[in-house]
C-alpha cells in the first residue's frame, strides 16, 4: 500500500508562469488537504477537499491559487502567474473516510520561483 | 482566532529528556497531534491525544489538558537522530492547524 504519492519533488518555474502540483492519496483515502510551509516557518493550512468537492478553502490565497480533486486521479494544487513569494515547500496529506482524525503526508514538492 | 504556541528552538544533550511545550487557543477542538519533522522531509506522526493525561509510547510520551489549553511532548534518552522539529496541530472541526515547530538539537 504505497503512501501519499507528491509529484514533482521539486519544481522550478518562473515569474508569471504556472505551477501544477499533484497528489495521490493513500488508498482508501478520500480526503486530501494541502499546507504550505515557508523556510523555516511550520505549516499552514491551505485546502480541505473530498472528491469532487472542496469543503474548506479557507487557507487558499484569493486569487492565482486553485485546488481540485477529480472523480478519477490525483488532487491538483494550481498556482497561476507565481511569484517569487509563493517559493515554499507544498504537502499533501490524506485521512480515511469520516472516523479518523489521523493525516498521512506526501514527501511534499518544493517549488522555487526564479 | 487560532492561536497554537510552541518555543522556537530547544537544545539537549544525548540521553537526557526534554519536554517540549505547547498551548493552544482554538475555536473547536477534536485532539492534539505531534509530529516530527527532519530537514526536507515530510512531517511523520508521532502521538495523539484526545481526553485528558498522558500516553505512552516507547522513549516518546504526549500529555493533554484540555482545560489549560495545554499540552507536552516528552524525549527520553534522547539520540542524535532525534534532531528535528517537532510540530504541534490542533485537530480542529475539520482539519490540521499546526503551531510553528519546535526545532530541536542534540548534542553529544
């Protein structure tokens, strides 16, 4: 049973392009969230989704930032036009249906704006 | 508001204990988590507690107060393989709210 899966590792775009970052979650897991961490800051609550459904999105920054997690296939954390300040390291982590509190993380993607 | 506070940075030494502080101030509360978290890796889970006490689990123990808003992560016989940093998280309605981390350093 292969854990959350995060593709790209690592992820170089610049200015004003777009960053697409992918997440596979466990299986049996139908809940993804995605956090954010900054250099040397502790992680901060992007995204809540459950397939085909986003159920909290507070964390989300109001515009360039989208989320989805589709039917079929991985959940897909999108950064339109990035910025030097959206530099940071992106993970995932997926939970069992309703009746678990536990999250599971991906190895996470870093993404560097150049 | 959500307000989860930890201290930044602990040192200690190789086989000695340490406890690692956290409070926290949230609108909903469903259980407390630690994880650990090494340089570029992904945070792993540790403990979690959701009634008063404390757990046990090998050379690492997690206590809860939910009345105080407070709760503790304690190393024993400590190992160099323990520099991390340690993340506290609020299980809170629907999600993980984490503090900032607690980095920790070993020494011989």
């Amino acid at each position: 049973n292969a854990g959350v899966m995060q593709n790209p590792r690592h992820l170089v775009r610049r200015r004003g392009q777009e960053a697409r970052l992918r997440c596979s979650p466990m299986k049996g897991h139908s809940h993804v969230y995605w956090y954010r961490q900054l250099p040397e800051e502790g992680l901060k609550f992007m995204v809540y989704l459950q397939k085909e459904n986003i159920i909290d999105e507070s964390g989300m920054p109001k515009e360039r930032f989208s989320a989805e997690f589709p039917k079929e296939g991985p959940s897909i954390l999108r950064i339109q036009q990035v910025v030097r300040g959206d530099s940071a390291a992106y993970f995932c982590a997926s939970s069992p249906p309703i009746g678990s509190t536990e999250a599971f993380f991906g190895q996470g993607t870093r993404l560097t704006v150049v | 508001g959500q307000n989860i506070d930890q201290p930044t940075e602990m040192t200690a030494t190789e086989g000695a204990i340490v406890q690692i502080n956290c409070t926290y101030q949230t609108s909903g509360f469903n259980g407390l988590f630690w994880y650990q978290q090494h340089a570029g890796e992904a945070p792993t889970f540790l403990s979690y507690n959701v009634l008063d006490g404390l757990e046990e689990k090998g050379r690492f123990s997690s206590f809860l107060s939910r009345s105080k808003g407070y709760s503790y992560l304690l190393l024993k016989e400590l190992q160099m393989k323990d520099s991390a940093s340690y993340l506290c998280a609020v299980y809170n309605t629907d999600k993980l709210i984490f503090g900032t981390g607690t980095r920790l350093q070993v020494f011989p």
